[in-house]
C-alpha cells in the first residue's frame, strides 16, 4: 500500500512539474507561450508575470520597448500599448505539431501549413504569409546547419 502511494505522490508531483501546454505553444501566426498579439502589456505581465528586463528605444519605425523573460522569450510593443512581436530562442516552446527551436527546416516544411522556406540577405528562413504592411506572419529562423535557432510570431510593420 505504501509503494502505491509513494507512486501516485510521485506522479502528482511530476505532473505539477510539467509546464502547461499552453504556456510552452506556439501559436502559428497568435502568440507564443500564452502572450498574443494585440496583448496589452498589463495581458501579458499577467500571463507570464513581470519580465526578467524591460528596454525601451527607437528605431525607423519609432519607440519600441521589449520584455524579456527567462527561456529566451522577448515580447515587443512596438509605436503603442500592444503587442505586436513575440519570439523565443527557448527549446521549449513549440507548435501543436512539435516544431520550435531545434527542428530541421525539414520538418517546418512538413508540419507547418502554408510555409515557405527562402533565403533573404543571406539569412535562410520558413515563413507563414507574406512580408506585408499589416500582414501577421510566423518566422523560423534557420542556422546554416538547417536547424531553427528563433521563432517570431509578429505584425508586418512595413
């Protein structure tokens, strides 16, 4: 009896260990570990609590200030009080299909709709939609070795 309890205790408490699927997804062209786009920052220090740094700058396209937070997810709020650019560089976030930092383009090609795969400036990369003003699109930034080393979920500014 006592075997069966230090059993179901163990498996409660890995079970409570476990991230929640939720907060390590990436959602294709939404969010990333439970931040969205359009996210007001109060939505998202209420998601994933106060970030581990906060820098605010400038840039061609104005003021922006970014969060950080633990596992390589940065959150931006670029011209405004919402989100508009959630990545990670964290092996730990990933699509329902299991894609994230670490995957083979090969396996972007397969498990992720409607991506295409291109090299732009030198930089090999998979994308969702196009490059345009307004579009939302998902980008797997690739190494040379063809493995994903980022992922941006964000709003095309220009």
């Amino acid at each position: 009896m006592r075997r069966l309890h230090a059993a179901l205790l163990a498996a409660a408490l890995a079970a409570l260990a476990a991230p929640a699927g939720a907060s390590a997804l990436i959602q294709i062209d939404k969010g990333i570990a439970g931040v969205r786009l359009g996210n007001t920052p109060a939505q998202v220090r209420a998601a994933l609590g106060p970030p581990s740094s906060t820098r605010t700058e400038t840039n061609d396209f104005g003021p922006f200030t970014t969060y950080r937070y633990r596992g390589g997810l940065r959150v931006l709020f670029s011209g405004g009080d919402s989100v508009t650019l959630v990545g990670t560089t964290g092996l730990g976030d990933r699509t329902i299909r299991g894609v994230g930092v670490g995957s083979r383009e090969r396996a972007v090609r397969r498990r992720v709709p409607g991506v295409r795969c291109r090299t732009i400036a030198g930089d090999r990369l998979c994308h969702t939609n196009r490059f345009a003003g307004g579009e939302t699109v998902t980008v797997f930034l690739l190494r040379p070795n063809g493995r994903v080393w980022r992922v941006d979920v964000g709003i095309v500014i220009d």
